[in-house]
C-alpha cells in the first residue's frame, strides 16, 4: 500500500479504517451508482491521498438482480440483492445510499447508522421526510450523516450552509433548484411554445421523466426546500411544512406579461426568516411556486436546465451558487466529495457538524406571508371598471403599484401588481373578484418574489 | 453556563476548551477585526449552539495603541500591542489574524500554530507566500489552520475546493478575484470613461485605496490565484509562480473592440490544468491578466465590485460562485465561518483537511500556455499590408480567426483574432510586429480566456 500522510504523521489509523482502508458498501447500481464506480475507479489514488486511506468497495446492492445479469459484476463483486447484510458487515465503514424512494431506504440508512456506519444519501425526499430521526440514530452512533448531493448536485449549498456561513445568520434563500421546471419554463420563455410543448420536448431531450409529476407539481423542489430551510434556520422544516405550487397551470400570456414587466417566471424555492418589527425572528416559511423574477436579479439569467441558488444573509450579503443541479456525474461528485468527508473521519477521527436544529423556530403558515402579486383579469370595457376593481383591493387593504389594462372589443385585460400584501388576503380579494360581475375571469395570479 | 448539546451527548467537552468555553485571540482591530468583534456579540447564543461551547475573546492586539486612544477597550477588555503575550496564553485556543502584510503576521501565526493554537486568518498575501511553512507548522501542532476570508471573502471558494470537490477533478478555475478593478472595468464598459476617470471614480466611492498599485497592477488577484491553483491541482502554487499583468494599460478603444466583438473585458485569475494528447496532467499554470471574456460566458455579467468563482470540474461540470469579494462585514463572515470550525474542533476532536500538495505537479511557464489573443495595431492603409502581416502570424505557425480592419485617412486599424497559440510564440510575432515597416504601433494585445 503506499504510504499516507496519516501514517506518516501518526503511524497507524486512529479511526475504525480496517486495515488502512475504508470499506465503502454502495446500494443502488443506477445512474448515479454507476458513475460513483467509475469515478471511484479512476480517482481512485488521488481520493486514498486526500482521505489517508484506500477506499475499498466491498459490494454493491441491487433490488432486482435480474435487470442486471447482463453486467452481473462491477470491478471484480458480484452484485447482491441483500443489502441488509451487505451494510452490516464488520469492514464496511460508510454506506452510500443511492436507491431512492422512501421507506425502504429510511430502513436500510436506520440501520447502517445503528450499526455505526456513516451514511451518504442523494436521496432528498427521505431527508426531506425523515432528517429528525435519521440525524438521532446518527448523533447516538457518533457517526455521519452527509447528503450534499440531495440538493442541487454538485452545487455545495449544503455544506455552504452548515459550514461556510456557520459565522453568519442566514435570512432568506431562494433557488432554482429544478432543472425540469427550469429548461421547461426557459422553453416557455425564449419560443413562445405552450407548457405542453415545452414539456413534450423536454421529456424528448431527457430533461423530463416518463412520468414528470415530481418535478412539474414541484415536490421535488418542495423536498429541496425544506432541506435548505431546515439547515439555514436551524429549525427543522419537513415537506409537509411547504407549501407547494407546480408550473403546469402557466400560460404563454403569463410568459408574455412577465416578458412586458421585465421579469421572467421561474419556480423558486424559497425560505425565508420571518420578522416582527423590531427585527426578532418570529417563524420561518418554506415554499415552492412559480415566482416573477425582475430580469435584473441574476435567478431571472438561469437558463436551460441549470440550477443556482440566492442566499441572502446578515454580514455575508448577497450569495449566489450555479451549476448542474441533476445528472449522473454531477451527483455523483457531491457524493463523492461527502464520501472523502465520512472516510476522513473515519481514518482521522473527528465528525462533521451535524444537523442542530437548536432554534427551532415556528414554521409559520404560508397564509401569514407576504409578497407581492401580478393579477391578470379579464375583465368588461365599460368606463369606472377599473375604480370599482381597485376597491375591492383597498377594502382588503392592500395597496396596488400598478395597474396595466389592453382592450380588445367589449373585453380588457387588466394586469393589476400589489404592494406587499399577505397571502390569505390577497385569497380573499381573489375570491371576491372571481364572483365581481364585471370580472369575467381571473386568468392567472403568480407572486413577485425573487 | 447555558446547557450545549456538546454537553448533552459526552458529559464534558473532549477538546481543549478551558471551562466549557473556546478562547479566542484577535489580532488587528481594523475594518475586519471591528467586524468580526461586532459579530461575535450579536450571534453569541447562536454560536455557542453550533460549536457546543462559548466562544470567549481573551484579548484584542493591536500594533499602535495610540490610534486606538479614542476606544482602548471593546467588550471590556483592554487593547494590548503585545500580540505575543497573547497568543501563547493557556486559555486561547484559536488566534484570529487580521493585521495585513507578511513579515509580522506570519511570525505570530507560526508562533501560533507551534503553541498549539489554531489560526484563522483572512491574510492572502500571508498565505500565498508561506503556504508550506504554515502548513508543516499545523500539521505538527495537530491543530487547524482556516483562510476561507483570504480568497473572495464570503464566497466560500476555499471551502467548496476543499471539501465538495474533494472527490472530483479540478480542470480549471478563472474568477473575477478583485472588486476594485471589476469596479473600474465596469466603470469603463458601461460608461466609456478612461481607466484614469474610473479609477478616481472608485476611490471617491471607496472602493479603491488611497494607494491602488496592489488591486490595479493584479497583486492581490494572483495572491489569491496562487491560493486556489494550490488547493484545485493539490500542488504548492506560490506568489512568485504567478503571471502577473494589471489594468492600466486599458483604453476606451480596447472597451470598444471587444463591445464590437460581443465581449466583456475582465481581470482574471486562471488557474489551469495542462495536458498531453493522452489527456495525462504534465503541468498546472496560474496567471492574472484582462481578459476577454463572450458575453454569453457567467462571468461577463458580473458588475460592480462582485466576484465570482467560476470552477470546471471533470464530474461536477461548470459551478459558478458569486457575491460580495471584500469589505468587512463579507470578510468578517468567511472569518466567523472558519472560527466555528476551528472552535467546533477543539470541543469535539478532529481537524479539518488541511493543505495536501501531494500531486506536485510542475507549474509550468506562462509561455507554454496556449490561449487565443486579440492583437489591435495602426497600420499603414495600402494594398497588400493585410497578407503581409498575415503571413507573419503564419511563419510563426499561428492561425487566425478573424481580421477586422477600420480605415481613416492613410492608416488603418486592424484588429486580428488568433485561433490558439503559445504564449512565447505570440511574443516572438508581437515584436516582429512592432518591427514591421508598415506596423505604425501595436496598441494592445488581450486574451482571450475565459
């Protein structure tokens, strides 16, 4: 074996490394999998100096052996279905978790942790679902917990958050953090093309899924939300706590309006430290929706599939972090950058920062949250139409900043865009214009918000 | 003492810290130390939560207590000038260093490290000097040395170098590093105001020194561009190594070439991985100079003081970084982060990954590089000159990409755009230019690089 720094320095492994080396169990054998093997095949002597040990692979698990007997082994192992013994055993020290779903991974990552295994995940919606109990198990073990990749792939915002503005206080975040919606939304904007040919075109070029549900609805980003949310407020903010808009409802003529105002739709994730004021925190609010994006913001310049994500916090100011936010290889350098972090400790002993969700700070309901609003009506052309609509906005008591109105013959359509106002008034103004008699129909109300 | 969580899992605190408490030093109270003073009074509960100790600052050193007479004190400690004193004290822990320059600083940081403290500093030009010594001392002391505020500030470059791409490849980094001379490019681009009425402009508004020569001729840039070729290629990339041109030699008409070319000229720092035909790395270069950047590239949108970090990694793809690359709340927060890590280490055990050059590649010499140059001349306006001086680039095996000629009376100015050359051979054409009988000058010669 060549010689380490670690063992130059201290003459034997401090850590639970078994025989020098870092025995790595791998559970899942598909995109992300495979290219966490190869990466780990060709990088292999530059990871074993920057982590002081070999990583050694000792099996790769498979839930149904038979969609791989074409390829049955990978780098000299036969591939096994029996993953429970695989992350038992005593020479496995770091279990990468690369399956997805839910329930059957939260098992197998409960147990691997138990067991006094690290753990690495690329799986959000079991963080999203699950952190509490998974971050307990490891803090009892006094092992690791990473999952960089589960959001945004390569780009680092989770260790950005839990390490580099540790110092700092963290106010609002809001991201790009699906590359579906994005190509498809980008799609909308430069071609004019409907939400159904963009979607048709993105599933064609493999942006989209067969079934596209996850990421269209945007639960995907919802999961991605409540991690970002959850890590930048110390608080513990779990899926079911955001909510959630997808982008299937959004037309050309909103794409079209955004372009006349200047901004540009995009789906945010957006997390944000609620004060009073005197400037205490009183909650925090996690959601997903379509957002209007002043086209000066650098979000509204994200284009094609990519990701970025806008952090804003206290003595840091403005952050913002771009890349690839799926893909097999970009994935799979998140979880190898988490897998150098796990075995380092394990060689070198010492833990990551793990979740500390000390602040636990109220998740405060989405209806409590303010922001603004462009609503585009159609509406009747007759004169005092525009004085009657506007109060219905001041009798809720929301302010407007601008209102846009186009004829066409007996009909206009009217863009109305709200000062800050909160979400549940501003779903009693729209209640009470869809039953207004001159209103003959609220076509879209999409929230300014970057 | 407030009941931590460190407490709660291990009854008492494994590390160093003295009394459950981690004891901190700072030296230097200019615009960072301020800061960061002022920072660790505000997040003081929080930080405590995320370390699982209280951070305590046992003393304040400055260099001239009389500049300090107005307020001697902060926090309720007296300012002392006796800086070693305090560094090798039982209760410090961890010494913040702020001071600025070479000699001192680092003098104090080994005394630091050699006593078993941990040092944080936002000190590139220290670091990018005597990266070597400081480590070797570090890594015999067992304790951590942090500088994430010595690149970029709050843009957690270093960290992200360090740790996310720890298990991927780094090809290649070019970032805007500098924000007073982005500040005055922009200036020029947007306004099309000389370098000498930019620069005035930036030090009325503060940013730019009443002494510019480090920001404008690219010291500070290839300070930081030796810092992070060191850590992306994991090979020891000193000052010295790096190639070095500023600012000052650009002129509106060059602002105007390149608007005409659709490009946006930059300083750049490049950090660049060479390689053979076989794609084997035979080399690493770093290097600072204007560039010329294709305004569809990140890094042309980036306005105003920003910075940004662009970064190609093999499996992560292109990552982009961006945000606030100096002042003192930026900085103090890149500070801060560092000393939750320093701090979280003496209370838990373990280090971070420290500097590991053990790739050691050879920096190889900026006339080997190969970039593309955009050569603006005056030339005579006669028949022929344009083959003339074609064949010139030809003879030194050159192509070119493209010639752009513009006459006025009986000169003309030609602006040729070469495909890919070495350095050394663009020289040897450059002077047999300047040379050339009908060559009345050779205005300006830009990369083009990004």
């Amino acid at each position: 074996m060549t010689t380490t720094h670690a063992e130059n320095r201290n003459g034997n492994y401090p850590g639970k490394g078994v025989g020098g080396a870092v025995g790595v169990a791998i559970l899942g054998k598909g995109t992300v999998g495979t290219e966490v093997l190869r990466l780990l095949g060709e990088f292999s002597d530059n990871l074993e100096q920057r982590i002081g040990g070999r990583i050694e692979v000792r099996g790769v698990a498979v839930s149904n052996l038979d969609k791989h007997k074409d390829a049955p082994e990978v780098q000299g192992l036969t591939l096994t279905d029996d993953a429970r013994s695989l992350i038992t055993r005593d020479d496995v020290d770091v279990v990468v978790e690369l399956i997805g779903g839910i329930d059957y991974p939260r098992e197998l990552v409960l147990e691997s942790l138990k067991n006094g295994k690290s753990v690495v995940t690329a799986n959000k919606a079991l963080v999203a679902a699950h952190a509490d109990e998974l971050s307990q198990a490891a803090n009892e073990a006094g092992v690791d917990l990473y999952y960089e990749a589960a959001v945004a792939a390569a780009i680092p915002v989770v260790g950005m958050l839990r390490r580099s503005l540790a110092g700092d206080q963290v106010q609002r975040i809001s991201g790009i953090v699906n590359g579906t919606t994005n190509y498809i939304l980008d799609a909308m904007t430069t071609t004019g093309m409907s939400y159904e040919d963009a979607l048709a075109e993105a599933t064609r070029l493999g942006y989209a899924e067969a079934d596209p549900t996850a990421d269209v609805e945007g639960h995907d980003a919802a999961s991605k939300a409540a991690i970002l949310a959850s890590m930048g407020f110390h608080t513990r903010v779990t899926y079911g706590d955001v909510h959630c808009e997808g982008i299937t409802q959004i037309t050309p003529a909103d794409i079209e309006a955004a372009k006349k105002s200047d901004e540009t739709i995009k789906l945010l994730a957006i997390c944000e430290r609620l004060t009073d004021d005197n400037g205490a925190t009183v909650g925090v609010n996690a959601r997903v929706h379509p957002t209007l994006v002043p086209n000066e913001h650098p979000l509204a310049a994200v284009d094609k599939s990519y990701n970025a994500i806008f952090v804003e916090a206290e003595a840091a100011g403005r952050l913002m972090f771009y890349g690839n936010g799926a893909g097999g290889a970009p994935t799979a350098s998140a979880v190898l950058g988490d897998l150098v972090g796990a075995a380092r400790n394990k060689v070198h002993g010492g833990r990551a920062p793990a979740d500390n969700p000390y602040a636990d700070y109220p998740v405060v309901d989405f209806g409590e949250v303010s922001t603004r609003y462009h609503i585009n009506m159609t509406v009747n052309d007759r004169v005092g139409v525009l004085a009657d609509l506007a109060r219905t906005f001041a009798d809720a008591g929301v302010s407007l900043s601008a209102v846009r109105q186009e004829e066409s013959g007996d009909e206009a359509h009217l863009i109305v865009v709200t000062h800050q106002a909160r979400e549940k008034d501003l779903q009693v103004i729209v209640d009470t214009l869809a039953k207004h008699d001159d209103v003959r129909s609220v076509n879209s109300v999409i929230r300014l918000d970057a």
